[in-house]
C-alpha cells in the first residue's frame, strides 16, 4: 500500500509541476529534462507513469485544466439563482478574483489553444471537450433565464454562450499585453452592458 501511495504521490507532483511549467514557460519549450529538474525526480520516475511528454500534455489538459474551468466557469452555472446574477458573478466576479500573476500569464487552457490547437488532433480534440462543455452549460442556464423571464426570448442561446466564451477568453490573451488592468475594466463595463441588454 505504501508503494501505490509513493507511487500516485509521484504521478501527481509530475502532474503538477509540469502544468505549472507548461503555463510559465509553454509546452514546447518545456522539455522532460526541465520537468525533472523541477520535480528532482529522474527519468526513469517520468517514463514509468507517462509514455512521453505528448501523453503528459493529454493528462494536464484533462486532469488539470479542465478540472480548472469545470471548477471556477462550469460548476456556478448550475447553481440555484437569478441568472443574469450568476452571468455577472460568473464572468465578471472571476475575473477581479485573478492575482496579477495570472493577468500576466493568461488563461492556461487559451495558452494551450494557441500554442497547439491547430498542430495535434488530440491535443485539439481534449480543449474542445472542455469549450463544448462551457458551452453546454451556458446553453442551459440561458434557456432557464428564458423560462423564468429574466432572459430576452429573441436571443440565441448558442451564438450567446460562444460570445460569453470568446470574449472571457479573448480578453485574458490581450490582457497579457498590458501593464496595468484598464482593459480589464473596460471589458467588465462592457460585458456588464452586454448581460444587462440580454435582460427580459
């Protein structure tokens, strides 16, 4: 039992580290070697728990990334409430919750899209599941806004959720840009304007 504790315990720190690598530094400049300088583990450790670096990459992408949105952008969602409330706190509450770090770096999961979402059909495929399942969310919180009267009935509920993402994510790349948060706050007055105009 000891073993399989050490064993998982090893698993998890590669896991780890190699996300918080991939976020600082990007994947493809990330090498095993690098990983194993950070974790002090030796190559042998790596290669029994991970194939090579493409399956560590699938694993980050599944088991941290998507636990990452799941957590902070899908869950809320699903809460009990008025809707345009969970919109606003939803999008625009985690976004004054970012330490400056993460203002400066990006959204992990955007920087793993533009670094490889056209180049690797499975790395494609693996934050696509994590956008289509946003996506789905929103959907049907949009559609529980409509029942309830709080959503305009015109809108689309589709063409809204994709804008709601596009524009979240859009705004953490550009942010990276910058030295300070005014776009930030400019984005939050004109998301606030874009949720109050889907109001019933």
């Amino acid at each position: 039992m000891l073993q399989k504790q050490k064993s998982e315990f090893t698993k998890e720190l590669i896991l780890n580290e190699s996300f918080k690598l991939f976020y600082k530094d990007g994947f493809k400049a990330t090498s095993v070697d690098k990983i194993m300088v950070k974790t002090q583990l030796t190559k042998g450790a790596f290669y029994h728990h991970y194939k090579n670096k493409k399956e560590l990459g699938l694993a980050v992408i599944k088991l941290k990334i998507q636990q990452r949105v799941y957590d902070a952008m899908i869950s809320p969602l699903y809460n009990s409430g008025n809707v345009i409330e969970i919109l606003k706190s939803t999008f625009i509450d985690r976004i004054k919750s970012f330490p400056i770090q993460e203002k400066q770096s990006g959204c992990p999961m955007n920087n793993f899209i533009n670094e490889l979402g056209d180049t690797e059909k499975v790395y494609q495929i693996a934050l696509k599941n994590i956008i289509e399942e946003w996506k789905s969310a929103l959907i049907q919180l949009i559609e529980r806004g409509k029942k309830d009267n709080s959503i305009n009935q015109s809108i689309s509920n589709k063409s809204t959720a994709i804008y709601l993402i596009s524009s979240f994510e859009g705004i953490r790349g550009i942010r990276k840009l910058y030295d300070n948060d005014e776009i930030l706050d400019q984005f939050m007055l004109g998301l606030s304007t874009y949720i109050n105009h889907i109001k019933a």
